[in-house]
C-alpha cells in the first residue's frame, strides 16, 4: 500500500515565557497547596502539585517544531498517524480574517480535538484537499477558553 503526500508544513510551537510567568505560576501553585492543608483540604492539594507536575512534565517533553503531512491514507502529525476512517470531520478556524488552526476531530474517547496551526495559504491549499477524504465543518472562530489559554500562554 502506497501513499502519495498531497501537502506538507510545518510550524514552531514554541511558548516564550519570561521568567516573571514562571514566578507568579510556581507562587500562586504553592500559595494553594498552604491554603489547601491550612483549610485541610488535602485532596486540593495533592491535585494541585500533580497538576503542576503533569504540567512541567508536559513542558519539558514536547516538541518545538510540529511537522504535519496530508497524504491520501492519513494525516501524520510528528509521527502519529491518524487514519482518515479515525477522523469525524475537519475546520478551519479563524480570528477575524486570519485562519489560525486546522481543527481535526479525532474519533476517540477523551480529547478528540487536534489543532494545527495554519495561515491563510496552507488554508487554501488544504482546503481542496481534505474535502476528498473527510467531511468539513462549518468555518469557526476561536473559542474564549483558547482565546484566555493563548493570553496566559498555557
């Protein structure tokens, strides 16, 4: 079984955080886990550090740079392929006039949203594309949650 790449890119995910977002993270971490013993909510707490554990785990295991291929048996993100019968759908996502995301919806427990980052010409170009293989959605805009995520660089 072959598969011809139809389109390809790739883009930098990298999150610049100065310092001073690493300060008030780590201080507002801690200042809940002392409220949380002091309150004796002790399963706070431990929900807590394992957030920022999972967090700093996250951090320091994922990849700067995503490279993403559309062929026609998959799409194959930094390695992972996802099958076209393993994808419900597809959006492009915009803020204003500037696509911003590729949003693959993943048949699978879970998260079952993937986004990719895009700019307007990898929309055009991937846009006569994957019609032939998945279903589009209608055209969507960024959400608040993303907007604040993108804010507070999470």
């Amino acid at each position: 079984m072959s598969q011809n790449t139809l389109y390809n890119w790739s883009y930098e995910d990298t999150k610049s955080r100065s310092a001073i977002w690493y300060t008030i993270a780590i201080a507002v971490a801690i200042g809940l886990i002392i409220w949380g013993f002091l309150t004796r909510q002790y399963g706070m707490s431990i929900v807590i550090m394992l957030a920022g554990g999972f967090f700093y785990f996250l951090e320091n295991n994922s990849e700067d740079h995503v490279a993403v291929d559309i062929t026609d048996l998959w799409i194959k993100v930094q390695g992972n392929f996802y099958d076209y019968a393993r994808i419900s759908g597809y959006s492009l996502v915009y803020q204003g006039d500037q696509a911003v995301y590729l949003r693959l919806l993943i048949k699978k427990r879970g998260i079952g949203i993937l986004n990719l980052s895009i700019d307007n010409s990898i929309a055009s170009n991937i846009r006569s594309i994957l019609p032939n293989y998945i279903e589009e959605n209608e055209k969507q805009e960024v959400t608040l949650s993303e907007k604040i995520i993108h804010l507070l660089k999470l």
